[in-house]
C-alpha cells in the first residue's frame, strides 16, 4: 500500500479538495501521464469513472495512489453527479466505474441491464451530509422539521422568521446539488420523506453539480443556506458554519466523522458507493485498482485525514472485499 506517505497524501488533500474547489474543475483528464512510479508489472491501460461529486475527491485521491506504483494506468475522472454518472456514462457502458453517494435505483438497473452492465456495488466510506449557513447568521443548530419545512416543495418558506419566529426576518437564500446529485436523492429521503411526510424538495433554489458554487454562495451572503458532503465542508471551516441537526430529541449533534462513525449524527450520515462493471473487471488493471481501492478503505490516513470521510470499519471491508473478488472470478479475470 502506498497511503502512508505524508507528503503525497497532505498534496492530495491541497489539490483535490482545495484546488478542484478553486478551479471549479468538474472533470480530470490527462491523469494518465507517466510521472508516477512504475513496479515493473506490466500494468497498463486507461480506467473511466464517472458519478457522484461527494465521492470524487475520494476517487481522485486514491487514483492518485494507486498510480505511484502503477505509472502505467490512466484515469479519466468526471463529477456528474450520481444520478447524471448512471444515466449517461456508465449504464450505456462507457465507464469502468460510477461512484454514488445513494444506492443504484431500479431504472438505472434495468437501463443497466439494456445495455449488458452488470453493476457490482462496494461501498467506500460514510459521510456526514452537513447543512452549511453564513458565518455571521447566529443560527447554530437545526431541527430535522424545520430543515424540512425550509426545503419543501409545499410550504417553501420566503424568510427564516416564517420558519422560526426567533429567527432573523430576512430571505432565505438557498443553495445546494442538482437533480442529478445522490445528495440530492438523500436529502430527499432524510429529511423531506422523514416520518410519515412524502413532500418534494423546492426548486427555486440555486442548483449545481459544483460543491465549491454551494460554499460561495452561502459564504456570500448572510442569509443563505445550503448542504453538501462533509469532505467539501471539512476544507472550508473558516468560510462557512455548519449547523448541529437535532432529530428530535432536542439534543442538536454537529457532523464531524466522530459522530458520523458512532451513528450518532442522524439522519444525515449516509455510505457512499463505487460501482464496478462486471465486465471490466475482467481487465487486470481495473481489477487491481478496485481491490487498491478496498484495501486502502480502512485507511484513516487516505479515508479521513485526507479526504474527510470516514473509513471502513475491518469487517465492513472484508464484506466487500468478498463482494469483489466473487465478481472478479464471476468476470473470468
């Protein structure tokens, strides 16, 4: 394993997390340039992922890893969004992998299946999905209702007062993922479809598959709201505040990966996924980087210190590891 190098791994933190937020890039191309190591065996070729923007620095990161040792291997990288990643790259069987930050839907399976993609699912990490406000809006905390009641199709409140009359009279100024994003799909199942409601999440807000839009929006004014995964707001504490999501209790808990990893940041620690095609398992290099992937699963260097998601637990990665090369036998590789 390569993920015990401080100084690569504290590189990948700057120029994953805050370069691509800098840049704006949603897209990397040209990592398959051979100025990485090489081991000498043989491995060679490119590996195509799409999907999810939460899961993506994780993706680059270890990317980035496994080609240290593997010069060789090319990776062409794109945040789409879970679901746009589904639709667009992976089902029609143009991608090796597509990372989501919810679980393949059954239309998604079944475009899957039109097109000979056999999904094999292996989670990654769990994150703590975190609802960001100004700095300077003195609101720290948030019931799961009222998160509701802002972000619902129905009530679609104008103000924070119409919210919380002890909240500040001024307009609710919202941001967050598109449509396309499993943050979206998850926030919807959280919070929107909590309990016994099945309200739909408001569409006049400022929707983007760019997590660094989301954090300069609410950093640009002292109204805004706006949620996204925990790694994009880890790298960006100075700029914005995250609110402690109370579930009822009246006990508000704040997301860090502590309380994400005792389960006691709820409703909004979620797992988040890579999807394998079965058939490019076949091809060793591809096959390789996925095992790279799990091995380095547990590791709170890469995982967490790095990225800012929580590791697999031992078993949690044995259990996919299992899933995987059961996949990788069934692939003929």
């Amino acid at each position: 394993m390569t993920g015990n190098d401080p100084e690569r791994t504290v590189r990948t933190r700057r120029q994953v997390l805050a370069g691509l937020g800098a840049v704006g890039a949603a897209t990397i191309a040209g990592c398959q340039s051979t100025e990485g190591g090489g081991s000498g065996d043989g491995l060679s070729g490119t590996i195509d992922i799409a999907g999810s923007s939460t899961v993506f620095p994780l993706a680059t990161a270890m990317s980035e890893e496994f080609r240290a040792d593997h010069g060789e291997v090319g990776f062409n990288l794109q945040s789409t969004g879970s679901g746009g990643g589904f639709a667009n790259h992976f089902c029609p069987g143009n991608t090796d992998f597509n990372n989501a930050s919810r679980a393949i839907r059954e239309p998604e399976q079944e475009q899957c299946a039109s097109n000979d993609v056999e999904p094999v699912e292996l989670t990654v990490a769990t994150d703590a999905l975190t609802v960001i406000v100004n700095n300077d809006l003195d609101i720290d905390s948030i019931t799961v209702e009222d998160l509701a009641t802002i972000w619902s199709a129905e009530e679609q409140p104008e103000t924070w007062a119409d919210v919380n009359s002890e909240w500040p009279d001024e307009p609710l100024e919202l941001y967050g993922p598109s449509d396309a994003s499993g943050t979206y799909d998850y926030f919807i199942e959280a919070i929107l479809h909590s309990g016994d409601s099945e309200v739909g999440h408001r569409q006049d807000y400022s929707a983007t598959e760019q997590d660094r839009t989301i954090i300069q929006g609410v950093e640009g004014s002292q109204s805004a709201m706006g949620y996204l995964g925990f790694a994009y707001y880890s790298t960006n504490t100075d700029r914005v505040k995250a609110l402690a999501i109370d579930d009822g209790d009246g006990e508000p808990v704040e997301p860090s990966l502590e309380t994400a990893r005792s389960g006691e940041y709820q409703p909004l620690s979620r797992p988040l996924f890579t999807y394998a095609s079965k058939s490019s398992l076949s091809e060793e290099h591809v096959a390789e980087f996925a095992r790279f992937w799990l091995e380095n699963s547990t590791s709170e260097q890469i995982v967490a210190e790095d990225v800012g998601y929580v590791p697999l637990s031992e078993e949690d990665q044995q259990a996919q590891m299992d899933t995987l090369e059961t996949a990788i036998e069934d692939a003929g590789n």
